[in-house]
C-alpha cells in the first residue's frame, strides 16, 4: 500500500489545471480512519485520449462491496460534475475480482489489448471495457 501512496502523492505533484497525471482518491475504513484502498480517473496509459477509472483495494476488505460503491460515486462524479462522456477500464482477464466490479459497473466489454509499444507490454491481453454517459 505504501508504494502505492508514495506513487499518488508523485502524481498530484506532477498534475496541472492543463494536464492530470491520475486523480486518485483514497477510500478510508471510517471505524478507524485507516486508508484501504485508492479509485481515480486519469488519461489511459496507452491512449491518453481515454479516461481510465482504476481502483485497488486491501485483500481483507474484499467481498463487502467497498469498490462498487467507490466507483459508482467516482463514474456519477465524473458524467455529472465533470462532464465526461465516456470511461474505460482495463483489466487483466485473470483478475476475476476486477472483472466482477467492472461488469457490476455496467462497464461494457470492447476488445483485448494487443499489439502495444514495448512502454506498455504489462496492458498487453489485458480485456478493454467501457461505459458511457447515461
């Protein structure tokens, strides 16, 4: 979790008005203020013209429905408040957790990411879906 902290607080410093890096938000445990998970929104790493939604989450408080609620709030943010009109997630096709959460999302299944340049072989086979602005 820690790498992972250290990772966002590089990205805030790094975001501009112009161009954010990824806009993360910290999902908080609030019996003890602990921090137990990240969502966020932020160009896609292979085709920065996409919005990703990205989210993780401590093993122990998976299953609850912590990350539904998080990003069901986090995509309403982003069509109502921030006016966008279409988000993808990227997801490895072994990862049934995540593949869970996208589906229950309503995130639609578009493709699987092939044929990237070398910077982006970890997206490489991983399932490519998006949702659109209801």
């Amino acid at each position: 979790m820690q790498g992972a902290i250290e990772w966002f607080q590089k990205c805030y410093r790094e975001n501009t008005p112009e161009k954010i890096i990824k806009w993360t938000l910290a999902t908080v445990w609030t019996d003890t203020s602990r921090v137990i998970g990240w969502c966020g929104l932020g160009p896609l790493d292979f085709n920065p013209e996409e919005t990703e939604l990205f989210c993780g989450l401590d093993e122990a408080y998976w299953g609850r429905g912590i990350m539904v609620e998080a990003c069901r709030a986090l995509l309403d943010y982003a069509f109502a408040e921030i006016g966008l009109t279409r988000v993808v997630a990227v997801v490895n096709p072994a990862n049934q957790r995540s593949r869970r959460l996208i589906e229950k999302l309503g995130m639609q299944f578009e493709k699987q990411v092939s044929r990237l340049p070398a910077e982006h072989k970890h997206y490489e086979n991983c399932l490519y879906h998006s949702i659109s602005s209801r």
